[in-house]
C-alpha cells in the first residue's frame, strides 16, 4: 500500500446515491435534498466539523446556494461555509478540483466536493422580455446558452453529431457500444461489484440504478429512432435525463496521519481545457492529454479510465484519439447504463473508478468529462490500495 504524505490530498469517501430516472423514483425530491440525505447516510457526524469547506456542482437547479441549503439541512454546522458551482455536465470535477487545490494550497485541511442534479423537480425557465433573445425563443428554454451565437452555440445532440460526422463514427459501433455498457452495469449488479459506492437514500427496497436494461437490449438499440434528422445518435445510444446525487470527502495527508485514517485513493492533479463548442464530446480527450504530461505519469501508465458516457461517440472518439485499449476503459460499465445526472456525474466516476481500480489492483486511473459549451476536465487518482 501506498505511503500517505503531509503534502498530499486524499480522499476519504467516495459514495454516490442510486441513480433515478427522471419522474422515476426521486421524481418528488429536490436536488439538494438528495444531497443532504447522501451526506446523512456516508458521513459520519462526528466529522462535519472537521470540514472547512463545501463545494457542490449543480446544472439545472433554480439558482441560489444549494450547497449551503444542503450541508444545513443535512445538520452540519453553521460555521461550516458551502459554495455552488455550475460547470454544467463536470461541475462535481469542478468541485473536486477547487477542494484539491484549497487543501493543497494548505488554506482548508478537509474539503466535502460534490454534486446534486435533479431533472425531476427542475423549475421551468423562460427568457425576460427585456432581454432579446426572448424573441426568438418566446417559451419555456431547455437549456441555457452555452456559447455565442456566431461561434455556433449546439446543444450536446448536436455537438455528438458532428463529433460522430468528424470521426466517422458508424451508428452500429455506437450501437454496440451502448450495449456494452449495460451488459457490463448488469454484471455489476449481479455480482454485487458497486455495493460499497451507492448509498440508498429511502426507505424503499427497490431504489436501485433506474436505467440498466436487463433483457432486449439489442431491440431497443435496432428500433431507437434518431434524435435528430440525418443522425445515428438515437435514445438507445445517448443518456436521458436523471436524478441523483455523489460526494467525495477530501482531506490533506497531515490531517490523515493525525487521525489514522486509511484513504481510498491520492488525488494527483486535476486539469480543464476548452475546445470549439461545436465539438464539445472531445473536450475530455484534451484535458487527459494535457493532464498525461504529469510528471508522475513518465514511466507509468494509466490502468484504468472512466470517461463520462454521456453518448457512445464520446466515449468511442476518446479511446480512437488517446490510443486507450477498451479493457482499461469503463469495466463497470458507464452512464449509457447507469444514467448521468448532469453535475453529480463527475464524482460518481471518481467513486466508480476507485472501485476498479481496487478490482483490478490498477495504481493510477483517470476521470474525465465532456462539458457544453467547449470544455473538458479529467482527474488524475493514484489508488492507496495498491500492492505491488
């Protein structure tokens, strides 16, 4: 096992809620309620006041501090400050980055990072009347504006296809992909591999991941119409909409030591990047090169990936441009089978990625996201688990 020192960051806890479909089964509960409960059900309360600081991603709530309304409604002190951040698709990566770097830069010794989406209880957005973008789109907006007009301002549907156009990526290779992904989740469940990651947050015996597809699998994929004309990208080889909630609990080498904690994983280093915006999937493809120039990283190699699945050309364009080996890329499956709950996603991949690595005895592992509007972010973990 890997040595912990006062000058590392660490992570402690990596947990994650069960993932709901959208009006599935967390359809009356708000997102920071998912996370307040999450907190409740993996921290022990012994250590909320150990935390300095707070940071939760969220994309499609209603605005204010949801961070804050979460960490008080989970009962951890008030003297404890709490920061929301919207880096859309990887704003819990986001999180985890600012917590890193507030430890490592020796201001905060402990640092909770997370993210909490809820599509269910979403509140419904509209353009002002003042502002001129309200002519043109007079209704209910899906989604906010995520890069200027005259650069090209796609929705992801959009920026997946012309990924795949690029790349030539066929629909029966996103297809495959796609079924894949959940022939992987559903051994996952069988065997019982994520069961020390997800943490029930209701007294229901069937909370569970809403979005695996046990059986007819490969009829779903053949009969999914395209989401668009002229398109492979279909709802059989894309994520729909979701709720859930994940948090990480950093904390620095020296606070470690004084409490005799073993850590799950070292927090290496963390990178984002921009990219064109009509290109938003290959966003993570440039912030895990950037981020394999690490001086950690020359001899070594990464064991094992997890690339958010947010469509399968993402994750088809990352390993075809990274030269990644599909046995190191996603073992447990992705979010085509488990789901992607917008901001929470990004820290679900840390927990799931620990867990791989833990499987497979791997030493180092990254996490990356694609992220609207021309961005990506990937984390580098160094597994404290590991025997040589």
């Amino acid at each position: 096992m890997l040595s912990v020192t006062d000058s590392g960051v660490y992570i402690l806890i990596a947990k994650r809620t069960p993932i709901g479909k959208i009006n599935g089964q967390y359809q009356s509960i708000p997102a920071h309620d998912l996370f307040a409960r999450l907190v409740g059900r993996s921290i022990d309360s012994g250590l909320y006041s150990d935390i300095d600081e707070i940071i939760v991603g969220n994309a499609v709530g209603g605005g204010g501090n949801l961070a804050r309304l979460a960490a008080l409604t989970a009962g951890i002190p008030e003297s404890v400050p709490a920061t929301t951040i919207d880096y859309q698709c990887g704003a819990s990566l986001k999180a985890l980055q600012y917590g890193f770097s507030l430890i490592k830069s020796g201001q905060c010794q402990v640092v909770l990072a997370g993210g909490a989406e809820s599509s269910s209880t979403r509140p419904l957005r509209y353009y002002s009347p003042k502002d001129p973008r309200q002519k043109q789109y007079p209704d209910e907006i899906e989604r906010a504006q995520f890069s200027p007009e005259a650069l090209g301002d796609p929705g992801m549907l959009e920026a997946a296809n012309n990924v795949a156009n690029q790349l030539n990526i066929s629909r029966s290779a996103m297809d495959e992909f796609s079924g894949l992904s959940h022939q992987k989740a559903n051994t996952v469940v069988t065997k019982g591999l994520l069961k020390s990651v997800i943490t029930p947050i209701t007294e229901d015996p069937s909370e569970c991941d809403q979005s695996i597809r046990q059986t007819n699998i490969e009829a779903l994929l053949k009969r999914a119409k395209p989401v668009l004309p002229d398109s492979d990208i279909t709802a059989a080889n894309a994520c729909g909409m979701h709720d859930g909630a994940s948090l990480v609990l950093l904390a620095s080498g020296r606070w470690v030591k004084k409490h005799k904690i073993s850590p799950l994983a070292e927090v290496i280093t963390a990178s984002s990047i921009g990219c064109d915006p009509n290109l938003a999937p290959l966003g993570p493809v440039y912030s895990t090169q950037k981020i394999m120039e690490h001086p950690d990283l020359q001899g070594n190699k990464i064991d094992l990936f997890e690339i958010n699945e947010a469509f399968a050309v993402k994750a088809l364009a990352f390993m075809e441009l990274n030269g990644c080996p599909p046995d190191t890329f996603n073992i447990l499956g992705g979010s085509l089978a488990y789901g992607h709950p917008y901001a929470a996603t990004g820290t679900i991949l840390i927990a799931h990625l620990i867990r791989a690595l833990e499987l497979r005895n791997g030493r180092y592992g990254i996490a990356g996201m694609g992220v609207a509007g021309g961005q990506g972010i990937s984390v580098l973990i160094r597994n404290c688990q590991h025997v040589n």
